[in-house]
C-alpha cells in the first residue's frame, strides 16, 4: 500500500508561487493606507499624546514633538518615503535600488511597534489609557491602519513542503510552524533589484558618503543620549526596524559599493566623524562611555583576526588585554607598582603589545596544533590561568608582584608633550574633560588597530587565513605552513589587545584581577568580546565595531532589566542567529555561505569590507 504526502493546508492560502498579500484587501489600497497612515503617523507627532509631565520626554505639547514622538516621526517619514518609491515617484526610486514593497513593510513595522510601545508605556506608567490625550489614540489608529496596508502587498507564495500523513501531530505542528514562517519571511524579503541607476559623479558620491557619516554620527550620539529608559528601547526599535527597511530597499548594498570606492575618503570621514563626537557632548558623561565603547571594540576588532580571518576559537582573548593592562600599569608610575619606573606612554605602550605577544607566541606554541573544541578548551584554560596568577601575586601566595585582588592602583594620568589627559582642556571655543581627551587617544589606537587588520587581511598572510579557516586539510595540501600562519595570527591578535590595555589601565585608574573573567556582567570579557565579533559579523572591520558597541551600549542603558538583563541579551543572540547568522555586517563570502541562494558576485569582496 503506497502512502501520499500532502501539503497542510492553510485557510485561504493561495496556490503556491501565486502573488498576494497577507492582508486581503486589493493592492492598490493597500499601498495607499500604508503611504498614507505613514504621512498621518507624522502629523499625529505634532499632537498631544498624554495630559501629564509624568511621563518622560514632555509628550504634552502641540506642534513640538519631543521624546518617543521624533522617533515616531522618523518611522512614519521613511514609511511614506518607501511608499511614494512603491509608486515610482521621480527621485525617490534611487533609495529602493532593492525594491519599495519589502522596506515599506518593514518600515510600517518598526512605526507600529515604536507607536504602540509608547501608548502602552503610557498607559503603564500613569495608570491606564484614560491618561491619552487624542494625539496617543490617533498615532495607535494610522499606525495600525499603514501595518494592514502595507501586508496587503502581493508577495510570491512559497511552495509548501509535503508531509507524510501519518506522521505524529508534533511532527504535523513543527511543519506547520515551519510553513507559517516560510510565508512571513518571504513576506518579508527583498523583491526584485531594480535596473541600475545612472553613474553618479564623484563629487556627488562623496558628498552622499558625507551625509552617510553625517547620520551614523547623529544616530549614534541620540543612541548613547538617551536618557530614560523606555527612550532607549523605542530607539532600539525603530533603529533595527529602519536599517532593515534600508537594508531590504537595497539602499544599503548601494552605499557599500560606493564607500568601496572611495574607500580612502571613507575611513578619513568615519575617523573625522569619530573625533567630533566629544566636541558633540556638553559634559563629560556620554564621552566615558565612549571611551570604553572603543576599548572594548578596538580588542573586539584584534580577536576578529584570530576568530573572523584565520578560524580559531579562543576563549581566553581578554587574558591578552590584561597583559597589556599590567605591563603598562607597573611601568607607568604607579605606587602600588613593585618597580620604580614611569616610562613614557609610546614606551609603556610598545612595551605592553611587545609583552602580549611573547605570551601570545608562549601560550600558541605548544597549542595551535589543536582544532576546534580543544583549542577553545585551553585558551579558555590560558585565561583563567593568568587571572588567578594575578590574583595569587600578593606577596603572601606567590611574589608580591600585581597587588593580589587589590590590584595596581593609582595609575597616573596620561601626560604627552605637555598634554595632561587628567584636565580640561579648550580646543576651538570647546570643553573638553578627562574622558573625552582619552576618548580622542583611544581612537588613535583604534586607528592604528583597523589599519593593522586591512593591510593584514589584504596580505599573502591574510589569504593563508582564511584559507585555513576555510579548510586547514586542503590549506596544508597546497603548501600552507599551517602552524606558522596561525601563530602569527594569534601572535598579532595579542599585541593588538595589549595595545588596547595600555590605554584601558590609564582610563580606569585601577588593575584588578576581576576585570579579565570569561564571563563577567560588565565587558569587557571573552564572552562578550566573541559574542561582538559573531554579533557584528566575523573577517570585517566594521562588524566588531558595531557588534562591541552594540554589547557594551545595550547592557549600560537596560540597568532596568536587573535580572533579566542577561536573558533578553541571550534571547536576541539566539534570534539574531537565527534569522541572521552572518551577522550585522557580513562579509560577501560568509552571506553567501549562509545564504545559497543568494547570487554570487562576479568577484568576492575583500575581508575588510
């Protein structure tokens, strides 16, 4: 007896491959409820949402949006502008090179989600909807009515997978689950690139990588301002939603492929764009934040080429970075140190990455001829090893040498050619504080660190990295000194770290033990310095970047979280490597890997992209 498959069916689900939307209703209202309730969504931030002052940001003023209203309006804005490209309005087709139904979704999205968490934090916190004013009942309407209208935009069904009957109702629910998806993401996803659009003009195209810098730096400093907490989630939200709109618009590819370009003016106009931000801050708050956003990146950017080019998963990373932390905190002057030496910063520097290396080449040796797991396991070990090695240096256990868990403290301040990083100091008509002065030399490191890492993964040496990480059998068949490639990769990773430690020992006054744990609730830790490197996408430059100050941002401003802190930042983890397990910033290679589907380029970009 032949047992049939059948596929499940779903109620009212067209055939497959046919167009339609997930909202059944014509398309031609649909795409314009979803411009519409965009443009209404913009208006209604003009209005009043609640009566009272209570609650943060001042929502209680006509024709002056303030708080959660201007992210609201940002949302409303790029839904309506997604929605005149759906149209083919003239101009604006340039921004959805990708196609305009997938970002218009995605964006109609992100203003609902923003909409409605405000009108409920509302209602939450002043004790129910009654405190709306209109304006909070308008934004909930329009938003609402722009989501329908923007799903009742056709889409191609997918095909739906037949299943055995007679399989068991687990079997029959994770298929369906499965199917349910299928359909959403392919809701979801790009449509069909448009023809290319005529050759700008350089000068135009420099002045878009300006604007481009322009925004990132404006983005960034109203991310790391915010300053209550349902401001910062609502900033989360419409910050993912709005650059997986520009994503799927395909507006994103077409940046790249112009800062791939001018790849010179860009990395001027980021590091410009970087050295304005302290000059942005009145006071010295948000700048100390920074300055450990660099601090964590610039190590996150270092392991990147022992984890993202050559393959190799060490678990013990920040053990580098407090090498380089000690090495330069006993040197530098400090009381507690057992010598008697205060060596200038280049010295005290070189002298750090110089140290971190030798024991990044002592701990490699005998253990690079691992692979996989076991080398996890013994640059887990390596790290623990060298925090209660310090930790045993008091004189009592072992050589009084680091203070035992009290560390080395009173680390000078910094002071080059007169510059004292420990005061104020006027530049152009600006105030600039402590932070902001080691902000600004942090970000000559991070410098140095990116150039290191592009001209390193654009070398021969570079190529022998990945092809290891790739495959090390087929690499050592064509002639790769295997163990040599990969020690200078652990090498160089090692001395970029204890580079970043010698600025960190500066910066925090104090070197203790328990600052280089594997896992530890403040980063940076191996933890959270893999998990930034994963989270912004492996073998780039721009991936750890994010990713660090993605994972040093995120836990600073959800204090609120208390417990669960650690849960929700699992939980994304999980979700971000499951509908996207390249990363924020993927290489071209590693997207493709994940994606097979995707079409292959003519010629792959290059790991630093």
């Amino acid at each position: 007896m032949t047992t049939q498959t059948t596929a499940p069916k779903t109620p009212d689900a067209p055939a497959a491959g046919a167009p339609r939307g997930l909202v059944n209703l014509p398309e031609n209202i649909g795409r314009a409820l979803a411009t519409g309730g965009g443009v209404l969504a913009v208006i209604s931030t003009f209005l009043a949402w609640t009566w009272t002052s209570e609650f943060p940001g001042d929502l209680t003023v006509y024709g002056y949006p303030g708080g959660l209203q201007v992210l609201v309006l940002i949302g409303g804005a790029l839904t309506a502008l997604f929605g005149l490209s759906s149209y083919g309005v003239k101009g604006l087709r340039w921004l959805t090179p990708g196609g305009a139904d997938a970002a218009l979704k995605t964006a109609a999205l992100g203003t609902f989600a923003t909409a409605w968490f405000t009108v409920i934090a509302i209602s939450s916190k002043l004790g129910g909807v009654v405190n709306l004013e209109p304006g909070g009942y308008v934004v909930a309407a329009v938003t609402l009515v722009a989501l329908l209208g923007a799903l009742a935009l056709p889409f191609t069904w997918p095909e739906p997978e037949p299943i055995d009957p007679d399989d068991t109702s687990w079997e029959h629910f994770r298929h369906n689950l499965g199917s349910r998806l299928a359909v959403y993401r392919a809701a979801f996803a790009g449509g069909t690139p448009a023809k290319p659009s005529v050759t700008l003009p350089s000068y135009a195209e420099i002045l878009i990588i300006v604007a481009v810098l322009a925004i990132g730096l404006t983005v960034f400093t109203y991310g790391i301002g915010t300053e209550y907490d349902e401001l910062f989630v609502g900033f989360l939200i419409i910050a993912g939603f709005g650059f997986a709109a520009i994503a799927k618009a395909g507006l994103i590819s077409r940046i790249s492929a112009i800062t791939a370009k001018h790849r010179t003016v860009t990395m001027a106009g980021a590091f410009a764009a970087a050295v304005a931000f302290p000059f942005t801050q009145s006071d010295d708050q948000y700048a100390t934040i920074g300055v450990y956003i660099l601090i964590f990146a610039t190590v996150a950017l270092g392991l990147n080429i022992v984890v993202g080019l050559a393959g190799l998963l060490d678990l013990g990373y920040v053990a580098f970075l407090g090498v380089g932390a000690y090495t330069a905190a006993m040197v530098s002057g400090s009381p507690s140190s057992p010598f008697d030496l205060q060596l200038p910063f280049w010295a005290s520097a070189l002298l750090g990455a110089a140290v971190a290396m030798v024991f990044g080449v002592i701990i490699g040796a005998p253990t690079l001829r691992l692979r996989g797991d076991y080398l996890a396991i013994v640059t887990l070990g390596f790290g623990e090893i060298f925090r209660i090695t310090v930790l045993n240096m008091d004189g009592t256990s072992g050589p009084d040498i680091t203070n035992g868990s009290n560390g080395i403290s009173s680390i000078p301040n910094l002071n080059i050619l007169g510059f004292d990083f420990g005061q104020e100091h006027t530049i152009a008509g600006f105030t600039i504080a402590r932070f902001a002065n080691y902000f600004l030399l942090m970000l000559l490191v991070t410098l140095i660190v990116v150039v290191v890492f592009r001209r390193s993964s654009d070398s021969r040496i570079g190529r022998a990295w990945v092809a290891i990480r790739e495959d090390e059998t087929a690499a050592l068949a064509m002639g790769i000194n295997g163990f040599r490639v990969k020690l200078i990769a652990f090498a160089l990773g090692a001395a970029l770290a204890g580079l970043a430690g010698t600025v960190q020992a500066h910066v925090t006054y104090t070197v203790t033990p328990e600052q280089y744990q594997f896992a530890h609730v403040v980063p940076p830790n191996s933890a959270f310095l893999l998990a930034a490197v994963v989270l912004g996408g492996m073998g780039t430059i721009l991936g750890p970047l994010v990713g660090a100050s993605l994972l040093y941002l995120i836990p600073a401003k959800l204090q609120f979280l208390g417990d669960y802190q650690l849960f929700a930042f699992g939980l994304a983890l999980v979700l971000l490597m499951r509908f996207r397990p390249e990363g924020l910033i993927p290489n071209r290679r590693r997207q493709l890997e994940f994606h097979e589907e995707a079409e292959a380029p003519a010629v792959l970009s290059k790991a630093g992209a």
